[in-house]
C-alpha cells in the first residue's frame, strides 16, 4: 500500500487555549470523525475544570477517546497513551469514520504521529525513590547533568526542570543497562497525516489563558482540587503536578495565599506555552498553521475536504 492509499487522519495541534476543542468539533461533525484526545492532562478522572476538559454536552455530540480512562493516582505513560491511541485510531477506521487527533501535549502527539515506540519498562520504585532523594540533595541541574552523562541524547529531549521525566529516563537506564533514547525506535504509522495548527500572536494567547484561568476560579477550580484530596489522591503524584492542581494545592497546604498561587499558574501557563512552541514550531513545512480568528473554521473545513478528495482520487 502506497503512503497516498493509506487511510487518513487528522491531527489538530497548538498551545493551550488557542480554540482546539471547538474546532474539533466543528471538523468532526461536518466530515463524520471521533476526536482522540492528545492531552495528558484529559487522561485522569475527576479532574476536570482545570484542565479545560470537554463538556459532558460535547462528548455527547462527537464520540471523544482517551478521556476519563484513568484514576488520578495511576500514571499513564507515553508508552501507553501510543498504545490506546492507535487501538483508538484502528477502531475508528474501521466503523469508517475519520480519526482526529487533538491536544497540546507535544510528546505524546510527536510520538503517535511519528509511530515512536517508546520503553514499556514498568517502574522500578527503588531505583525511581534513590533518583528522587539525588535530586532532593543535589539538585535538579545535577540530575539532569547525569542523565547527559550516560546518555547526551536523551538529555537534549528533556528539560532539567522536568524532573519525572529525567528521573524516568534515568531509571530505564539504571534498570536495563539500555539507554533511553535508543529504545525510542521510529515506524511510520500506517496511516496518512494532515497537520492542522492554530495560532494566535502569543500576547493575545495570554489573554485568553488569564480570561481562563479567571473562568476556572470561578467555576471551583480550589473545590475540585480539595475534593481530590479529600478522596485520598495524594498531593505528589504525577497527575496532580499539572498546572493548575499543584498550585492550588500548595494554596490549601498553607504554603501560598490564593493570590500567589493564582499568580504561579498565571506564570506557568506562559512558560508551558513557550514548551509546546518547542514542539509545534511555526516553521515546520508539515504542519499547515492557521490564526485562530472567528472566520477560520470554514477555511479549515474547506482545506481539510480538499485534502481527503485529493487522498480519495489517488485510492
């Protein structure tokens, strides 16, 4: 099968809060498609406005993926998410329907769209406790420079301030002797891509992040958050680390007023922005990039049909 005879899928990335979910919407009723979420943020039950999730009204009139499959204490892992992704992607072709591929989280659509096969090596809670308490007593520039080490690639993927990320590539090494990066194999998926981007100039992009985040207060973002504790998920698991939670939570531990911490997601988000450009960049010839102005659906329903023509003729 030639890559033009390949069945078709749609990716709709960009930064946070640019207009995705609306406009995945908007695609999937008008061309008969199921939207797989590519957030890592959707994956976790109960936590839901603060990740901007989909209304229970908006998964109800497009059949959504890969939202609400996990408790917030079971981490999901890149190897996973590609995993369901693409059992996701298989059923949807089959009921013949058209897979979009929607989110923000630049690893996890890189990995899907570029057919990665990341290590399943499950935690190894020893190692994973001696790697935290090296970087509790030396540092997380001292973690990261120990994982450049033993493996430069790897390190140049991973920025030092994500510490679970540096401490799972350290523990594969420590618990396989294999480095990390070369166990990041590459197959071309068996399906054809069309990269949708949308974008805004990045001052109006903070705006509509602060116009959320002011929503998300206002919608009992704090509740959510003590509800979660209150239901035992504890405060340090990965899934709580997400902006947002882990502000609200060093709120309601005493360690920030409300205000501060308002100000830290505020802060975090900007900088979480400037991450996904990293991975979405505005120069990438695969990726067809569109402003995310009132007018753009139609102009995006009109590309995208003119692309499955095209890739139906050549069938």
């Amino acid at each position: 099968m030639t890559s033009e005879q390949l069945p078709p899928v749609i990716a709709l990335i960009g930064p946070t809060a640019v207009g995705k979910t609306a406009l995945s919407l908007v695609l999937a009723e008008a061309l008969n498609g199921e939207i797989v979420s590519a957030d890592s943020r959707l994956f976790y039950r109960g936590m839901d406005i603060g990740t901007a999730k989909p209304t229970v009204e908006e998964r109800m009139r497009v059949p959504h993926h890969l939202i609400d499959v996990a408790d917030p204490d079971v981490s999901w892992s890149l190897a996973r998410f590609c995993k369901a992704a693409f059992e996701a992607i298989t059923q949807i072709h089959k009921r013949g329907r058209l897979p979009l591929i929607v989110g923000g989280t630049g690893q996890y659509i890189t990995a899907l769209l570029e057919g990665w096969d990341p290590p399943s090596q499950p935690a190894d809670d020893q190692v994973r406790l001696e790697l935290q308490a090296f970087a509790d007593e030396q540092g997380i520039q001292a973690l990261h420079q120990r994982l450049a080490q033993v493996d430069p690639e790897m390190a140049k993927c991973i920025d030092a301030r994500n510490v679970r990320r540096v401490i799972r590539a350290l523990e594969i090494f420590e618990s396989t002797g294999k480095l990390p990066s070369t166990l990041r194999r590459k197959q071309p998926p068996p399906f054809r891509i069309l990269r949708i981007g949308l974008t805004l100039p990045r001052g109006e992009l903070y705006a509509r992040i602060d116009v959320r985040i002011d929503r998300m207060l206002k919608d009992g973002l704090v509740e959510e958050v003590q509800d979660l504790l209150e239901q035992g998920v504890p405060p340090d698991v990965p899934a709580m680390s997400a902006i947002g939670y882990r502000q609200i939570v060093e709120y309601l531990q005493g360690e920030i007023t409300l205000e501060e911490a308002v100000q830290l997601i505020r802060r975090a988000s900007r900088v979480f922005v400037r991450r996904q450009s990293n991975w979405f960049k505005a120069d990438d010839p695969q990726i067809h990039w569109f402003e995310s102005r009132p007018d753009v659906e139609s102009a995006i329903l009109d590309f995208v049909r003119r692309w499955l023509e095209q890739d139906a003729t050549n069938k």
